[in-house]
C-alpha cells in the first residue's frame, strides 16, 4: 500500500502486451465501475487479471481523473486486519475513491466480510478487486477473465503451417513478441507456426505461461519446447519466476481448505475437461464424499479454466496440474492410484455408453461424448497404467466406431498396437479383429492377414460368434480393395449369416448389409434394393452414407447422373458430420468421376486432390485419376489436383 501512482507504476511492465484481445473486458470493467461498488476480476494464476485491473485504472485515471489506492495483498498477513486494516480506512475516509484489492483470495473464506465491512465504512468508495475465488459479498459483479485467443490444434506442429492462420491469435502474438525479447533474431515463420501454435495451446493461452515459454526462446525453439513442456511439464515450470513459476499456484493450495487442498490433487488426474459428476463420481470418496466435491468444485471454480461453448465444464492450468499430481504421487495411503482407478472405471463406463449411442441410432451424440472425452479415454488407454492392457483394449474396442467410422483410424491403431505387444498371450479376439480391421480398411491389406489368423484362433477358442462374423467382414474389405468384388460379396452374406441381430459390439447389420450392396453394385446391379435401409428408415448414418455411396454407383452405369450426385451429395452430408474419411474419399471421388463423364475435367481433377490425404496407403488408383490422366496435359492435371489439395470440400461443393 502506498503512493497510488507509484504503486501503479511498478505494478507490471509499462507495455502491457498481454492485454492483446482484452479491449472489451476492459471496456466492460469500466462500465461496471461507474455502476457498482464491488467488481472482482476472477480467474486462474497467470491469467491477467492484475494487468486488466492496471490497464483499467490507468483508463479511469485519464478520463475521469480518479482517485486510486492499490493494495497488493499477495504476501502480506493479515493485509486488511489490525494496524493495516485501521491504517487503510483512515486515509479513505470521506475520499471519494477507487480501492483496488490484488489478490483477494489471500483473504480467504471471511474475504466477503472484510470487503462488506470496506464498504460499509467507506460509502464513497468503490473496489475493483483481483481474485482466484469469489469473495460471497451479496452486492459483489464477478467478471471472469479468460484466457487469450488460440489458433485451432494443428495436424503436425512439426510440419510446415502457413502463418497467416495463426498470426491473428493473441496468444501467438504475446509469444512472438516476447520471444523477440528474449531472441532478437526469433521470427514466426511457416517453418515453426505450427509448433508455436501447438505451445500455445498446450499452454491454455495463459499469459503468464506464454510468457515464460518465450523467454527461453533464445534456448530452445518452440517444438523443442512443446517437446519439453509434453515430456515434463513441472520440469517445464521449474524455476520460472512468480505466476508462471508455479508461486501462486503453491500459495493458492496453501491458503485452500483441507477439502478444496484434496480436491486439488485429485482434480490432476482429468487430462482434459471435466464437470460435477464427473468430479463426483472420480473424486468423491474417503474424507472427500461426492456432495463435500461438488461443493468444492463450485469453490474453486473461478481458479480453474472453463471450457468454451460447455457450461460447467473446467480443466486445470496446464501448471497447475503438474504440481498437484505431483502431490497426488506422493499422497499418503495410496490416494493417487485409487482415484486413478476410479478414473479408469468412468471412462470404461463412457466409452461403453459411447458405444450404446451408436448402436442406438444416436451417432452424432456418440461421436460428441467421444471427443469431449477424449483427453480422458486416451490417458485411460495406456497400457503401463495400474490397470494394464487389458483393459485399455476394452475401451478402444468400445470405440471402434471412433476409430473406423470418425476419421481417427491412426490413433485406434496406435492404441490396438500399443496394448496388443504388452497383453499375454493369448490375445483377445475382439481387440484383434479391430485391429486387423483398421490395418485392413486404412493401411495394406496384406498386412492384415497375421493378425486375421491370430483373431480367428482366438474366437474360435473364446467361443466368439459376433467376431468370427466380423472377421468375414474385414476379408470382404480386403477383397473389394483388391478388386475382387464377387469374393467380397460371399465374405459379406458369411457374415451377415453370423452376426446376431443385435450385436452388443461392434458395427450393426445395417454397416454390413451395406458393405454387400457396394459389392453387389460391382457385380450384380440389378439385384442391389431400390431403397437402401430398412423399412422406416436406417437408424445407422453411417451405414446410409455407404449404401447411398453403392445406389450411386448402380445410378451412374445406369446413365442417371443427376441421382447419383444427389445420392452421393447426402452421403457427403453424413460423412463430414462424422468425420468420416474414408467415405468423404470414395464418394468424393465418384462424384469426380461423374465430372469427369460431363467433361468437367478440371473440377474432377480438384475433387480428388480435396481427398487425397484420406485415401487407404494400399488402395488402387482411383478410376476418375485415370480417366484424367489420360484426357488431361500433365501440367493441367497437377495445377487443378494441387489446388483442390488446398480446399475443402464444402469449398468446392456449394450443395454441402
């Protein structure tokens, strides 16, 4: 507490290039002070909120000349108690003034009472105040500051990212220009975009994180320190100095009670997001019961960071979770690995509810848990856990559809992989038959025969009817990759034969009676159905979107190209709202060969560059791309293939 100017003047840093994107919260805080008495700038350490205070007086300052005291109460004992309390009211008596509090949560819980007291001693006076919690006081306006801007999560930070995508995030410009500061030489290219976006991200758009992570940018460029922050991140935070060194995040489980300090720990384990129940149902056990987390959780609130566009939903800073695992290793009676049981069950139980979503006809909502959870189902796929590779591959076969179906084929192999070299032997049937079905489908299909003998042994002795059935399905696949459709097709009725009406994993009927109707429009057009699906609709999308792909084919060697573009334009629909990209890749690329038979070589030739990237590594060439290659210059045919491998498919097809 002091001179208010010079107070303020050694606040922060005279630029205050972490304010980047916070003009309307500053715009708002002021509005607010001219209304209210009591405004509390909320958030999580580092976020800014004593810099949005500073950048918000020094505004009230210039235009309405205000009167400031700053009280910076980080550290001081008892900061509004006794002799400082006394001194504090003394000077503001009958000032008609802007109190600023930094800090409050040093007040702890009797925070609201002190400020009401404030307050009512002093009617002249108004607070901004900066804290990690909400003070309670019944006249107090919560303003929570968030994190700033970050660019979407890049496909390969170490690939080549154009910098005009990630320029414009106020995150990437903090870092850029305090990595200048520490590297004069530093300079955002397209060579180190994509990692410096990927940090941004991993650092929550903190400023105070950003801001460590760029003073070493003299030492390690920013894919080396993605690297280090992914390998060790309380290694990463180590010795970096306040906020972004780990200070409040100790002083904040300090100045927490012993519930909120458990409930800290135990927060550490979410990889990602996480709401009530989940608290609850994860946390909620011993001296912490599932009601004494919730309520905890509503404490602590403000300090974590909420989930955009889901209300109720946080994750812990990136910082902050590294310290309390930390403690959470180190509790006493094995705390750590119970809650990190509890952890695994919940997402065993999300994912097998995933999975009811999809067979249930829900596939959209499926595919939404699966990704809003899967920060939580990959932590739990790992097969050094506690709970081992048995278990992990239970999960990833509860998500088969995520892998097959939703464009993350890559990713379920790792995890089939991973989990399949640790398991003994002898190796579950059903995580071998996803396995060998994803090498099948998205890799070489000869690469799949090792891993068809073992899963049919395996069901064989398991007794595992749906697996066998599903085994003839991925031999169908491989044999229509491999342009034996007539194989295909007897492989495909061997496993409809097989499979129970209602399988309690795995694709549905609807999935394989549309793999035979795309094989018997190869070789019998005339006895694929007039309608696809059952009668009163499929309730299986994805299963649509590939017979709609098959009755186009049968409609385009009919001479009816105008149905086959509307057929295979609503398969498209369902297919990029799944992330489907195996079917974007076969309908896009008839549709290029529909092109093609119009003369539209160029819009051909783009369609497929558009897909290019999903196609199978062991699929034949696609039948539009020989056409053109024969009907096109080389040059014409890689200008317009190159430009489609620039766009999307909703650019090029205004339908969608």
């Amino acid at each position: 507490m002091g001179d208010p100017g010079s107070s303020l003047r050694h606040a922060v840093p005279a630029e205050l290039s972490s304010f980047l994107g916070r003009e309307r919260e500053l715009a708002r805080t002021a509005a607010l002070l001219g209304t209210e008495r009591l405004v509390n700038l909320v958030g999580p350490a580092g976020i800014g909120k004593t810099r949005l205070a500073v950048r918000t007086v020094r505004a009230l300052r210039r235009s309405q000349g205000a009167d400031v005291v700053w009280v910076a109460l980080a550290g001081v004992p008892r900061p509004l108690g006794g002799v400082r309390g006394q001194e504090l009211r003394r000077r503001l008596a009958g000032r008609e003034a802007l109190l600023v509090l930094d800090g409050c949560e040093q007040l702890g819980e009797h925070g609201g009472d002190l400020v009401e007291e404030l307050l009512a001693r002093l009617p002249r006076v108004r607070i901004l105040a900066t804290s990690q919690r909400i003070l309670g006081f019944h006249g107090e306006v919560p303003l929570p500051v968030g994190p700033l801007s970050v660019p979407p999560e890049p496909q390969d930070p170490a690939s080549r990212h154009p910098v005009a995508e990630v320029a414009g995030y106020a995150a990437v410009r903090l870092y850029e220009e305090r990595a200048r500061g520490a590297d004069p030489f530093f300079e955002l290219t397209d060579r180190n975009a994509g990692a410096v976006a990927a940090l941004c991200r991993a650092l929550d758009g903190i400023p105070g994180a950003l801001e460590l992570a760029a003073a070493r940018a003299h030492r390690y460029a920013p894919a080396e320190a993605l690297r280090r922050l992914t390998a060790d991140p309380l290694g990463f935070f180590a010795g970096g100095a306040g906020r972004a060194g780990g200070a409040d995040v100790l002083r904040a489980h300090r100045l927490a009670s012993p519930e909120e300090r458990l409930l800290w720990e135990r927060l550490s384990v979410f990889a990602g997001s996480f709401d009530e129940s989940a608290v609850a149902q994860v946390c909620g056990f011993g001296e912490l019961a599932p009601e004494a987390a919730a309520r905890a959780l509503r404490r602590l609130a403000p300090a974590l960071l909420a989930e955009p566009g889901q209300p109720g939903r946080y994750r812990l800073p990136v910082s902050v979770r590294a310290y309390e695992a930390r403690r959470l290793a180190h509790a006493p009676g094995g705390d750590g690995a119970r809650v990190a049981l509890r952890h695994q069950e919940r997402c065993r139980t999300t994912a097998e509810r995933a999975a009811w979503l999809w067979r249930s006809g829900a596939q959209p909502q499926a595919r939404a848990l699966a990704v809003r959870e899967l920060p939580e189902l990959r932590q739990a796929m790992n097969p050094l856990s506690a709970s081992g590779p048995a278990a992990a591959l239970e999960i990833a076969v509860s998500l088969w559809f995520l892998w097959s179906a939703c464009g993350l084929e890559e990713e379920g192999r790792r995890h089939l992989e991973r989990a399949l070299a640790l398991h003994p032997a002898p190796r579950p049937a059903r995580a071998l038959w996803l396995a060998a079905w994803l090498v099948a489908a998205f890799g070489r299909a000869e690469a799949a025969d090792p891993l068809l003998v073992e899963a049919w042994s395996a069901a064989v002795q398991e007794g595992e009817d749906t697996t066998l059935a599903y085994l003839a399905y991925v031999r169908g696949t491989v044999a229509l990759w491999k342009d034996r459709p007539a194989e295909a097709a007897d492989e495909y009725r061997d496993a409809l034969g097989q499979l129970p009406q209602e399988p309690e994993f795995g694709p549905g009927r609807e999935a394989l009676e549309a793999a035979l109707t795309m094989a018997l429009a190869h070789t019998d057009p005339a006895s694929v159905p007039l309608e696809d699906g059952r009668p009163g609709g499929p309730a299986d999308l994805w299963a649509q979107s590939w017979s709609g792909y098959a009755h186009a084919m049968v409609q385009r060697r009919e001479g009816r190209p105008a149905l086959a573009r509307t057929r295979l334009v609503r398969a498209l629909e369902i297919q990029l709202a799944l992330g489907d990209r195996l079917g974007q890749a076969l309908s896009a690329e008839l549709l290029a060969e529909l092109e093609a038979d119009l003369g539209h070589y160029e819009e051909s030739a783009r369609l497929l560059g558009a897909v290019s990237r999903n196609r199978p590594a062991g699929a034949c060439v696609p039948r539009a791309e020989r056409i053109l290659r024969v009907r096109m210059a080389p040059e014409a045919f890689r200008a317009a293939h190159g430009q489609g491998s620039r766009s999307t498919l909703r650019q090029l097809l205004p339908e969608l």
